[in-house]
C-alpha cells in the first residue's frame, strides 16, 4: 500500500486477489486507508474474481477496464511510464 500511495503517478488502481482474506472487509480497508492520502476521484480498490488456482482472465480484464476507464485512463496513458 504504501509504495503504491507514494508511487507518482496520480492515479491509483489497487486489485485485490480473494485468496485467504475477507473481498468486502479488506476492499474497504484499502478504499479508507487510500482516502487519507489520494483525492477519492484518484483511486480504485478492486476485488478480481479470479485467483492462481482459479483463473478468469476475461472477468478480471473487465474488471480492471472498467476501473481504468472510470479513474480517466486511456490506453495510450499505459503505454507511457513517464507519468
């Protein structure tokens, strides 16, 4: 958590793997702590629906697009690691 809070780019993308923890308990864990320290319009906490045992790449690929597309991020934005 903190290297992504300290990271520079400005917007945030968490994904979480429900693997040995609570999805909705540490999902909102992770929204409050990055509330104290990202602008709430900067930042997505994600819980993907697949995990090493089971994947679902479709699922979880729509679900970080509709993350990313909902923080302002463009593909192009991806390609460039300056930012």
């Amino acid at each position: 958590m903190l290297d992504l809070i300290c990271h520079a780019c400005p917007k945030k993308l968490l994904a979480l793997i429900p693997a040995n923890m609570n999805p909705v308990t540490t999902m909102e864990q992770c929204r409050n702590i990055l509330a104290r320290f990202c602008p709430k319009d900067c930042f997505r906490v994600v819980v993907l629906n697949g995990s090493g045992e089971n994947p679902r790449l479709e699922e979880d690929a729509a679900i970080l697009a509709a993350a990313l597309k909902d923080l302002g991020v463009t593909p192009g934005m991806l390609a460039n690691e300056d930012r």
